[in-house]
C-alpha cells in the first residue's frame, strides 16, 4: 500500500487488492471489494468462498456499492485540492452516506466493533457541531445498537458472555449513552421482549465488577429508561442488583455516577418488593453513613426522601435503628437542608417513634426534640408542621419530665 492509500479511511480499502476502490461492490457474505479484484478471485481463480469470511459462495451476483462509490469519490476530490496528502473529514452532506455504510458493515461479526467505534465518532462530531443533520436518526441507531447488547439464545434470557462480547458490549453502551432518542422510542425499545434491554443492563452492573465505566453508563442508561417506562418494568428488579447499585453509592468513586444511582432509586423504590429488595442488599446504612457527610441541598433532599420510603416497612425501620449514627444524622439535618428536607427528616422519624418508644431518650440526647419544638415554631408549610406536633405526643409525659424540654411545650 502506497503512501496515498495510508491516509485514506480503512473502509475504503478493497481487503484484495489493499488500494482504495474505484468500483466498489458487494457480495452475498454483505462484504465489499473493488470489482476487478472480486471478479479475478472468483471468475479468473475459481475461488467459491468469500475472501474475508471464509464463507461459501451460492449466490456470484455483485451488487454496486453506490454510497460507497459517492464518499470516495468526494473524498478523491478533497485529496485532489489539498496540498497534503492528509485524510479530509467527509464533508457534512457526505455523513449520512457513510453512516449508512457503517449500519451495513456493523451487521458483519468481525467488523461490529470496528463499526461501533465509527459510529461513536461520526455521534460525537454531529454533536459538536449542529449544522450537521444526518437522516440516520437518534430513533433507528438506538434501536440497532441496542439490539447489540441485547442478544437472546433463550426467550427473556440475556447472553452477554463470550469471548468477544466485553467488547462489543463496552462499546455498544457507550454509543447509546451518546444517542438521543426520543422518549417514545426509548420506551418501545426498553419494553420490547418484556423489557430484555432493562435487564441487560442490570446484568451489566452487577457482572462487571471490574469495570466501573460500563456499569455508570449502565446506570446512566437505566435513569432515563426507568424515566419512561410502564410500572411494570420497574418491578422485577433482583437484590443482587440494589447490591451493586449500593456498592457504586458506597464507593464514591464517581460523583456522577453516585447521583446516577440515586435518581434510579427514586424512580424505581415505590414499585414491587424493591424496597424490601433495597433493604436487603444494604442500602440503610450506606445512605445514612453519606447522609452524615454531605450538605449538598439536592443530594441531602434525594437521600432523606430515600431513607423515608424505606423506613415506611418494618425491615427498614429494623435496619434505620441498628445504625447506632441514624437518629442523630437525621436529627441533624432538620433546619439545615431545605423545606423539602425537614418534610422528609420529620416524616421518616415520625415513622420510627410512633413505633419504637425505646428511641425516645436517645432522640431527646441528640437534640431532636429540640428541633422539633423549632419546626413548630418555624416558617415550615402546616403540614410539616402538623407532624412534628404529632412526634411530641407520641412521648410528651416522658419528655415533659426531663429539664431540657421545652418550657413553651410543657404540658
């Protein structure tokens, strides 16, 4: 291959000869050649199988590659007028040409990776630039992609393992994080096959451990899935995957990633038996343990409004109260986040207290009562109002006999 050649794109370059095609065709296997070349390997050699593939021939006819005709040609042309034998980047009229050209290639095993990456590229420069209008929409792509990931054997069962599927994977998730379609689609396509790319993806995060990228990208996916989707694709959710979704939260590695989490969670707790399945996979302590740690108003908001979902079953209260830190992070957060925040912190402890009266002098200790008396005594909406009144009659003959009660509320 000459230094002419080197520069240009790969696809471009007929797999026979290694120059840029001047006729370039297709065969039944969907690869492309230049005509002189495939019709010498197949009329002058006799040779029956597809050069690349090592598939077996039935069918001679070569079918012209027209879009791929047009982008080397253009391409010809900048060459031509370019003091540089530097490669061009197609002009923005071409971008559709050679999409379509990749949607073809990409439908090949041994190019699929290859592909992806182009695509992904072509997806990046289309956002970076608004002028360019490419009539492969957002919509189509992201349901070929998706397909990607998606891959059945068995009805409803994901087959994501395989010696090259890692890598197919990483790269198909990646490209439709970039991809944005619209909200009908992405429901169709998240739902089609009883919601088999949901469960893709929650595969994803909990398989690969090792990979803390595809797992965020995973997630990042599954927000705005859960955002448009029925109920009912929300419910089947497994515990090893709250498990995961915890460890990401734990580990704090991404703050991106850690909000990613919390928005599902907020989408997803109120449906089926995923906050039992919350509980059991650990999540309490961790939000309490991050609670106590961040003042950030938003996450503070999104991490309460948690904790008071989960502490509205048994279990959760269980596991709220076997934190030793709970009561008094909670507690501390009232008046210092948001309105939002005090409804929540004051709703999850009314909870706890209406039914374990054992925390009563602890919540006294760690200055709650207190800052229950200000709730009342505060701008906060009645309603907030009206249940931080019903927290002091749970206990007030116990908390009326102690000094530090307030005097205004004694009875």
């Amino acid at each position: 291959m000459d230094g002419f050649e080197h520069q240009a794109p790969s696809f471009f370059i007929c797999p026979i000869s290694l120059q840029v095609m001047k006729d370039p065709v297709t065969i039944s296997t969907g690869m492309t050649f230049d005509r002189e070349s495939i019709q010498k390997w197949l009329f002058s050699y006799k040779k029956i199988i597809c050069p690349v593939t090592k598939q077996p021939l039935s069918d001679f006819r070569l079918t012209p590659n027209s879009n791929l005709l047009r982008l080397i040609q253009s391409w010809h042309l900048q060459q031509a007028s370019s003091s540089t034998t530097k490669f061009v980047e197609p002009e923005p009229d071409n971008h559709d040409a050679l999409m379509k050209v990749l949607l073809e290639e990409i439908k090949q095993p041994h190019l699929k990776v290859k592909s992806l990456r182009q695509i992904k590229s072509l997806i990046q420069e289309n956002r970076g630039d608004s002028s360019r209008i490419t009539c492969i929409r957002d919509d189509s792509l992201f349901s070929l992609v998706a397909s990607l990931v998606v891959k059945t054997e068995l009805p409803g069962v994901p087959q994501i393992t395989g010696n090259d599927t890692p890598e197919i994977v990483n790269e198909a998730v990646s490209s439709l994080c970039l991809l944005r379609p619209s909200d009908e689609t992405l429901k169709m396509v998240s739902q089609n096959e009883n919601g088999l790319l949901i469960e893709s993806l929650c595969l994803i995060i909990t398989q690969y451990l090792s990979n803390l990228q595809i797992r965020i990208q995973a997630a990042l996916l599954l927000k705005s899935i859960f955002e448009v989707v029925d109920g009912i694709y929300k419910e089947g959710l497994r515990v090893e995957f709250f498990e995961s979704i915890t460890e990401i939260l734990k580990d704090q590695i991404s703050k991106h990633g850690s909000l990613t989490v919390l928005a599902i969670l907020m989408e997803v707790l109120s449906y089926g038996k995923n906050k039992e399945k919350a509980i059991e996979g650990g999540l309490i302590p961790i939000l309490i343990e991050l609670l106590a740690e961040d003042n950030e108003r938003h996450v503070c908001e999104m991490m309460l409004a948690l904790l008071e979902k989960l502490c509205q079953k048994a279990e959760g209260r269980a596991a709220f109260l076997a934190h030793p830190a709970g009561i008094a992070v909670v507690s501390s957060k009232i008046l210092k986040v948001s309105y939002v925040g005090d409804d929540k912190s004051i709703s999850l402890l009314s909870s706890v207290l209406r039914c374990r009266g054992e925390v009563a002098q602890e919540f006294m200790e760690v200055g709650g009562v207190t800052k229950i008396c200000l709730v009342i005594e505060s701008g906060c909406n009645l309603k907030t109002k009206e249940k931080a009144r019903e927290i002091l009659g749970f206990h007030l003959k116990t908390w009326n006999k102690t000094p530090c009660f307030p005097s205004l509320f004694k009875a």
